[in-house]
C-alpha cells in the first residue's frame, strides 16, 4: 500500500466549479494546494474539464469524498472506488479522504448522517475503511465531522473517532471547525478534544465557517467566514501538533476571490507564528 499520501504543504482552498476562470487570475503561489470533491469532477468534459486538468497541472490536489458512505448499511461501492483510483491517477492527486459518516442506504440521503457510537459500528467502519485503503492501494484520511444527535451511542464522539483510527489504522484529516460546532452543540470543551487527537495521524486540517442558529446551536455550513474561536483553535491545533497542511472551506454564499485570499492569509500568518524561529532569524529579529 502506498504511504506517500497527502504530500502537500502550507493553505490551500476548496476548489469549485464557480472558480475556474477566477482562479486564473491569481498568482499561484499565493495557493499552496486545492482540494475538490471527486464526484464533482470525475467524467466531466467540456471547458469544466479542460479547465480542471489544466489546473491539476499547475496545483497540488488532494481529493476529499461526498459519497462513499463509510458507515451506510448497503453494501461498500466498490465500482466507484475503481473509477475513484483512475480519477487519482489520472490527475496526480496526492491523498484522498472522506467523512466518518454515511449518507446511503438503499439510496442516497443528500446528507452526511451520523454514526452510532458503538463497538459495531467501528468494526463496521474499519473493515470499509480497510477495503476502501486496498481497493486504492493507499491510505485514506477519514474527517471528523459535525452531528446533531447520537442516537443508540455507546462512547463518546472522542472515544468512537479514536476506536476507528486505530481499528482501521487509517489517517486523519482533522476539521477545527466541526470540533467548535460540536463542542458548542453537545457541551464539551473544545480545546481539551483537541489535545487527545493522535497528532501523528493528522495529514492535514480543514477550516470553515458555520451559522449560529441559536447561541446553543450551531450549524455546519462552510458558508461564512471563519469565526476568531475557530482561527483559535486552528493555532491550537499548531502549538499540539506542529503546523499542518491546512485548507479553507468554502461551499456557498462564496466571496469574491480576494477575500478568501485574505483567510489564506490567515492561515499562512498563523503558521509563520508557530514555526519555530531559527538561531539566524533570531538575531535578525533583534537587530
């Protein structure tokens, strides 16, 4: 199995369809990375597709999953993981991940449903896990993400999240923003979560914006901008576990293109900080 996955660095950005000709006009180096959902892109011809590969080209990719249903009860669609590793191949994407959750059963739901937290339930997502890694012949990534109920639940969101890393031994691709939400949702201390996350897993970290329904729920929307209590988790992320890739997320309500530009910004400002400073750019500093 090929471990040379997610072989990025620095901010990167959620790559939509909206962007292709905006894209075009910014400097690439102020991109480190982009990232697309697969389902959007695979197949697609026409100035969509001639598009995508010329940026494949220009940019590091790595992919991130809307449909494979880790945790559903129909059976795991191993047709789409074939079709799924040419796709990779093809246009030399360098990692791929998908959700710790499930959104089919005899159909598609159209949304990301929660896993029961139980001792079943990791075995039952390990082993698709598993199949999923030889299937492709590398390792994935699996994202931990937002819920608003855990029905039948056996452990906690932090207990269940581990179980399946290690029964599956699989990375982890660590979203801040969904650790915020839950932790405001069912009442628990974010920064404490953080601190018992395997950081050697970690293959890179996704940041976004979400909507306050109430000041006791939020909403996971990747719809607005990143709020200061996330910008501060993300630094905490880096003081833990050192700086990792990290992506902006942005699905609708999309800014103009200098804007999202300014949080790439921001992640590049807190990365600077929490890279340690060397014995010459010390005494630069003090001069």
């Amino acid at each position: 199995m090929n471990n040379e996955t997610f072989q990025v660095s620095g901010a990167g950005l959620g790559f939509r369809r909206c962007m292709t000709e905006t894209l075009a006009q910014v400097d690439a180096a102020q991109i480190d990375f982009l990232e697309v959902a697969p389902e959007n892109w695979m197949g697609l011809g026409g100035r969509f597709g001639r598009a995508f590969r010329e940026y494949t080209e220009r940019y590091p990719f790595v992919a991130h999953g809307l449909s494979l249903s880790l945790g559903g009860p129909s059976p795991l669609d191993t047709a789409f993981l074939h079709k799924l590793k040419q796709f990779l191949t093809s246009h030399n994407i360098r990692g791929y991940s998908e959700h710790l959750s499930y959104c089919t059963d005899d159909g598609h739901l159209y949304d990301l449903m929660p896993i029961p937290f139980t001792e079943a339930a990791v075995r039952h997502v390990a082993k698709r896990i598993e199949q999923t890694q030889d299937i492709l012949q590398q390792r994935i990534a699996i994202e931990n993400v937002s819920f608003y109920a855990a029905p039948g639940a056996e452990m906690t969101e932090l207990e269940f999240l581990l179980a399946v890393l290690k029964e599956a031994d699989c990375d982890l691709l660590l979203d801040v923003n969904n650790i915020y939400v839950n932790s405001v949702n069912h009442n628990y201390d974010a920064t404490a979560f953080l601190a018992q996350i395997p950081g050697e897993r970690i293959s890179y970290i996704h940041v976004a914006g979400h909507y306050n329904e109430a000041d006791d729920l939020l909403v996971d929307t990747h719809g607005a901008d990143v709020i200061d209590p996330v910008w501060a988790l993300l630094q905490q992320s880096y003081d833990l576990f050192g700086v990792k890739p990290t992506l902006l997320e942005r699905d609708f309500n999309i800014p103009p293109m200098d804007q999202l530009l300014q949080e790439l910004h921001t992640i590049r400002d807190l990365q600077r900080r929490a890279l340690p400073v060397s014995a010459e750019e010390f005494r630069y500093a003090q001069i």
